[in-house]
C-alpha cells in the first residue's frame, strides 16, 4: 500500500464529490464495490453520487478545508472544516478503506457541528 497517494486519493475524492462532480470521483477513485456507512446516504456509487448532486444543487455555497489526514495499512482518515449556507460550520471526520487496487472501497465519518460558544479556547482542530 502507498500511504501516502492513498492519503492524495481520498482528499481529492472528497473534494471533487464536495465541489459537485461525485460521478467523477467515482469513476477516478472508487474499485469495483464502495460501502457506504453513512446512514443518510444509500450504500453503493450511485447513491453517493445521488448524495453529493443533491447537495450541490441544494448547497453550491458550501466550502471545505482538509485539516489533516492520517493513514495506516488500508485505511485514510480525513479531518476536515466545513462551512455551509448561513455560516454552520462543521468538524467532519471520514474514513476510507482502500483495496488491493488502491481504489476506495468503504467509508465511514462523524460530523459534529462547531459551536457558537465554547468551554476552552481550544479549536476543534
């Protein structure tokens, strides 16, 4: 396994689903099965991709920032910033499982959104 084109795959995924074009991301980055674990999207590519045109279509001003990634053997995890329409502001974290080929095959996140008020001073990141 190549750690880190492993890590360049899974960001450019991401992005290229997030930016509106998930068919592509697809096509580029996803083997022969994709399992999704995300219970608000349809397992499989073409409910990834039904996920990621309707946010696109619901959301065209949402933006992403990749924190950090981290890999180890098959997997990446991606940490990222995300901010929608209004300002919500969100802390995702996603995880990509890579086969054999290098293509991605499984994926699980947690998202928890920032809030306007915090304990520390610490950020999310």
């Amino acid at each position: 396994m190549n750690l880190e084109k492993n890590k360049e795959n899974a960001v450019e995924f991401y992005r290229t689903a997030y930016m509106g074009q998930p068919k592509l991301a697809i096509e580029k980055y996803v083997g022969n099965k994709y399992i999704q674990h995300n219970p608000a999207v349809v397992n499989g590519t073409q409910g990834f991709i039904d996920y990621f045109d309707r946010m696109q279509l619901e959301y065209p001003e949402k933006s992403i920032e990749f924190v950090r990634s981290i890999a180890e053997g098959d997997l990446v995890a991606l940490h990222t910033h995300q901010t929608w329409p209004g300002n919500d502001q969100y802390v995702t974290m996603d995880f990509f499982r890579f086969d054999d080929n290098g293509k991605i095959c499984e994926h699980w996140d947690a998202i928890q959104q920032i809030p306007e008020k915090s304990r520390n001073q610490n950020t999310m990141y």
